[in-house]
C-alpha cells in the first residue's frame, strides 16, 4: 500500500487496534434509523385491524395501524406505528375521525415518544355519557375506547409494557368478588319464590 505524499506533513499519530474499533462501532452506530418525518412509506406495511363496536351506532368502526420497521435484520430493529385510519358505514362522524387519524399519524410520522397519546384520548368524556363494553370496562367517549386500541397495539409492539395489578391488589379484588357473588347468590336459594 503506497501513498503519495503531494503536501506538506503536519501531524501524525499511531493507531491502535482499540481505536479502530471504536471508529468501527461509531460508524455503525450512526447507521442507525430513528424514526422521523422525511422517512418515506414502504410499498406494503405491516398492521393491525381493530372493531370498535357501540351502543351508540349501528355500525361498526374499524381502526387499521401500520407498522413500519426500522433497521431490519439488525440487532437495533424496531417497529414502529406509521399511520392510522378508521372506517365505518356509519359517515356522520367522517369529518372529525378524518381529521383525527390524520393528526396522529402526523404525530406517529414526527417520530419520538408517540404514547402520549394513548393517555390524551382516553381522557376524553362524552358529554352525552359513556357506555360498558363487554366484560364490565366503562368507555367514557368513543374517543377514549380509540386511545384503549392505540395502547393496546403499542403494548403488542413493545412501545409500552402493559401494567400489571400488584399481587396484594388483587387478592383484594378477588376477596371482594367472591363476597359480592356469595352475597347475590344467597338471597335467590333462600326465597320461596317458584323457579
């Protein structure tokens, strides 16, 4: 390996086996793609389908997320939500659920802690009332039970861990299940009253 020297020497240094792999490890380092707004969409995204059904409606909204993967095949891969959207046949509310996927994908695009979010919608009342889904959970605002599908899908992705009730909470919780279901169940085998 022969170089030509074609200007004047004005420092040197010895290089050592450590530095070059610090430059290495630099390097690939800075290789690395974090998520932000000039990252441009694939052709095919990966994503997740989601039923909102409400007392409220006729029809059923369908929540879609899309997943984009950043430095595939690589020890530093992450997915990512990149866009939303939301159908339905019911189009009374087209216009604000437009503009609202439209935001937070915005927001998911920017890059950056997106699970604000999930806290934002879930906060939202209706002032009309809310209403129980399935399985006892109050749903303050169709608004709010988005934010519950957002939060699910960013657990099922790893961008938020799921929080668990401590263990002495919920053997409270099941001590008082089991003395509620004991107490309405006595009343009907005590009556007289013909099945």
């Amino acid at each position: 390996m022969n170089k030509k020297i074609d200007q004047k020497i004005v420092g040197y240094k010895v290089v050592n086996e450590e530095q070059k792999a610090a430059e290495i490890s630099q390097e690939a380092e800075s290789n690395i793609i974090q998520m932000h707004e000039k990252v441009s969409r694939p052709e095919a995204l990966a994503g997740s389908t989601y039923k909102i059904k409400t007392p409220m409606s006729d029809h059923a909204m369908y929540l879609t997320i899309n997943d984009i993967v950043l430095n595939e095949g690589t020890d530093h891969e992450l997915r990512r939500p990149f866009e939303i959207f939301l159908n339905s046949k019911n189009m009374d509310q087209y216009q604000w659920i437009s503009a609202l996927t439209r935001v937070i994908s915005a927001v998911f695009r920017k890059g950056g802690d997106c699970t604000f979010l999930v806290e934002e919608l879930k906060a939202i009342f209706d002032p009309q009332g809310g209403y129980f889904k399935s399985g006892g959970r109050f749903m303050p605002s169709l608004v709010a039970e988005i934010g519950w599908a957002i939060e699910d899908h960013l657990q099922k992705i790893g961008m938020m861990t799921k929080v668990e009730i401590p263990e002495h909470q919920q053997k409270i919780m099941d001590e008082k299940r089991a003395d509620f279901e004991q107490s309405t169940a006595a009343p009907e085998e005590a009556t007289d009253f013909p099945p």
